[in-house]
C-alpha cells in the first residue's frame, strides 16, 4: 500500500480533541482520530527537533550516541529502504533544518523539495514580507505541495514524507483562527520566554495570547490535514493509503513555571524574552528543563486501510513508527533498528511494547560541553536536564549519578503535581535499574552511560 507520514512540530496531545481537550477547534484531525488506531500513550524518544527526525528516519534512540546535528552517513534510512524496495519516494517540509547545512535529511528520497522561511536564519522577513492570503503561509505551502504532488504520481506505489513545522512557534496564522480562541484579538504576538515566565517578565496576558496564537496555528494545520485527505479521496487513492500522523513533542504554557519547551539565557545572562529571535546567532546558556507530560505526550494516529480504528493503551515510542512503516511496506527491518513495530500492539497480539521508554535531550551534552542543543547555534550546557524514564505505573526523572530525582505516579498523578521521590526510594532505584539495562541494550556508548548507574 501507499505510505504518508505527517510529521508535525511542538503539538501537544492534550491540545486535540481526540486526547480530551474540547477547546482546540480540529475538526478534520477529529474525524481522522475515528478512522485510526489512535495511540493513546506515545511519547517522544530523542527531544527536541532534529533528534526527533533522526529518530525517525532510523528507527533508533539516536540520543543515546548523537547530538542535534547532521545525519551521519552510516545511518540506515526509512526513505531508502523505501526507495529501494521499489517505492516513489517524496520529502515536503518547511521545517527549517533537514537539508541546510549538510543535515542530510533528504538521503534516500528520490526527491525533497523544502519550504523556505520558517526561520529568521532562512530568511523569515523577506518570505512573509510576500504573505497576501492564507494559502502563502508554510503549513499550507507545504500540504499544497504534496496535494499537487500526488496528483502527479498519484497512479505510482509511493512513500510520502510531510514535514510541516507549525505549530512552532513564532505564531502567526491569520486572525480568524486566534478568534474562535480570543474574541477581541487584534494581531499581537507573544514570543516565548524558553524561561520562567514570571523571572522573564511575562504576564498572564503573554501566556494567554501565546495559548491562543498556538491553538490558531493548530487549526489552521488541521484544515489543510483535512484538504490533504480530501485530495486523496478525490484520487481515488485514499483507500490504498496508510496515513500516520505524528508530532515530536510539546511544549509547556506556564506549567511547571516555564514558557517554552527548554530554558536558556544569554551569554550575559539575562533572560530571552521576547527579543529571542534577533539574538539566536549568538548563542545561548542551556538550563535543565524536566520534559513532564506537557513536553514528552504527542498525538499519533494511524490509519491502515482494512484496520478497525481503535485507541490503543500502552507506552510507545516516537521511533517505533520507522520499523511499522517497513512493516506496512513488507521490508525486513535491518538489525541496527532499535524501535519496534507498532502493528502487534494494534492487533492485541501483545499487551506491551515497552518495559520503558525514555525520553531525552542527547547524553552527551554534559554540564561544560558546547553543543548544538537546538537549532545551528553552539550553547554550553550549565545544567544537564535529567531524562525521564517511564515504565506505565512510574515517571522517573533522572539526569546524572548525585544529581537530584523526581518519581511521580503516573496512573494517580500524570500532571506531576507531588513528587514522591524522598517517600519511595527503592522505587527510584529499581526505575534507575531499568534505565541503566536499556542502556546497555541500546550499546550507548560507556563514556555517555558511565556517569548515570547510580542515584
């Protein structure tokens, strides 16, 4: 059959219909939702962009062993094997750092085409400076690129790749859908503080229009998911086609105290604010950041033409999505995937998939290294931000040996309100104990393994 992966950016589960929340206007992904096996626990592996998209092109916790950054050579790529095993293979994104700079997230397409502008460092102001009508923004430049790609190969067997990067902020959709959210909005904009917000200076009103301008780009993504599946329906082809939906992580609007998804500070050390976005270039000094349900919970849903939808309960994993899709394709998955395929926990064939998952900034941005954490931008790591390791019943927040842990429970308490760490330590070593196994059996090389085997 067809393949189509959707990959969205920062779209929390808890901001859709299909994960509870009424508030966010997203008709068509709703409508999809019924359609799908609708993963109700899938959590992000590798954090934050880039890692993510790693994670998916291999099918392997790459932030065991990689930092944000280029796709090293030797990597073993979905789109090649797709490519290989006889598919048309395509690549539509405006997320702004898969082919620039040598990143080589194209390798294995039979073609990529990348929408220019959703970065001020590729040319943001000169792209929106052209903006007449919705139809010029990215999100929809990129689902139209991939419509009128299909009408043109529409009759081929292919694997189709949409990378859409909203809603990432800075947002801006158009006005009519920020109003549903907030009557009186009048065009302002809100840039997170990727800090505490009260520290940054930020007011409940910041938090309230940026909640408002992000829910406004998640309609907006979800009319033109909604175009996308119509013209598929038109081609004919709708029925023929698997159909993933997937985003790489959250982000937090206050909860926990932070406005962001990380927390940084400049050089000189004052805080972000709003200016963030004229002063990327120079870099930043990067703060723990706990990822708690808010960062880590994504939506994915899966439809497979012949499939009964269903929600699916059990922990899993953004990776694991690499080797479904071979399966879906019938290609055996190489050795060197350490994901697994989703498909026996959809057919109840099994009643896990995981005994863990983790979800993680890169191992190897320990406390005085510069690296590239998050975008093209070097920043030192002042605090290395603890993983968190989940097993169904325990969240377990663990950075590095001496460093400070957090235990929630996960059935009881999933907004991590009370921290029962000091009450349970044998539980927090038993949860450490897990961790330090899964990393030996994903070969995490022992100089990023040897400092986190013990509290």
């Amino acid at each position: 059959m067809n393949i189509i992966c959707v990959v969205t950016d920062t779209l929390r589960a808890d901001y859709l219909p299909a994960y509870g929340n009424q508030q966010v206007i997203a008709p068509n992904l709703t409508r999809f939702a019924q359609e799908a096996l609708v993963f109700e626990d899938c959590h992000a592996a590798s954090f934050p962009t880039v890692p993510t998209r790693a994670d998916i092109a291999t099918g392997r916790f790459t932030f065991t062993y990689l930092t944000w950054g280029p796709l090293p050579q030797e990597e073993i790529t979905l789109a090649g094997l797709m490519t290989k095993a006889g598919y048309t293979t395509m690549g539509i994104g405006d997320t702004p750092f898969l082919i620039r700079n040598g990143y080589g997230y194209d390798r294995g397409f039979d073609d990529f085409i990348w929408i220019r502008g959703q970065r001020e460092a590729s040319g943001r102001p000169d792209v929106t400076s052209l903006w007449k009508e919705e139809a010029d923004r990215f999100a929809p430049q990129t689902f139209q690129t991939a419509m009128d790609w299909l009408e043109r190969h529409y009759e081929e067997r292919f694997f189709l790749y949409i990378d859409a990067w909203d809603p990432h902020e800075p947002w801006d959709p158009p006005a009519h859908y920020v109003k549903p959210y907030m009557p009186e909005y009048a065009g302002e904009q809100v840039y997170p503080a990727y800090w505490d917000w009260q520290d940054a200076g930020y007011t409940a009103r910041d938090l309230e229009i940026g909640k408002a301008t992000y829910m406004g780009e998640i309609s907006m993504v979800d009319r033109w998911f909604g175009m996308l599946l119509e013209r598929l329906k038109s081609l004919g082809i709708y029925e023929d086609t698997a159909i993933f939906f997937v985003s790489d992580h959250g982000f937090y609007f206050g909860e926990f105290g932070i406005f962001g998804k990380s927390r940084f500070r400049w050089p000189d050390n004052t805080i972000p604010v709003m200016e963030a976005m004229a002063r990327f270039k120079q870099g930043a000094i990067s703060y723990a950041c706990p990822k708690h349900n808010e960062i880590s919970h994504v939506p994915l849903f899966l439809r497979i033409p012949g499939v009964a939808a269903r929600r699916v309960p059990g922990l899993v994993s953004v990776p694991d999505m690499m080797p479904t899709m071979l399966e879906l394709a019938g290609i055996e998955p190489p050795a060197r995937v350490q994901a697994q395929s989703l498909l026996p926990l959809a057919r109840g064939e099994i009643a896990r998939l995981h005994d863990i998952v983790v979800t993680s900034q890169s191992l190897i941005d320990i406390a005085g290294n510069s690296t590239l954490i998050v975008d093209d931008s070097e920043r030192v790591v002042m605090e290395v931000s603890p993983s968190t390791i989940r097993d169904g019943e325990w969240d377990f927040f663990y950075s590095l040996e001496g460093e400070p842990v957090a235990l929630y429970d996960a059935v009881k308490d999933p907004r991590h309100q009370r921290n029962l760490a000091a009450e349970h330590p044998e539980i927090c070593q038993r949860m450490l104990d897990k961790f330090v196994r899964w990393l030996q059996q994903m070969d995490t090389p022992a100089e990023y393994a040897a400092p986190r085997q013990r509290l």
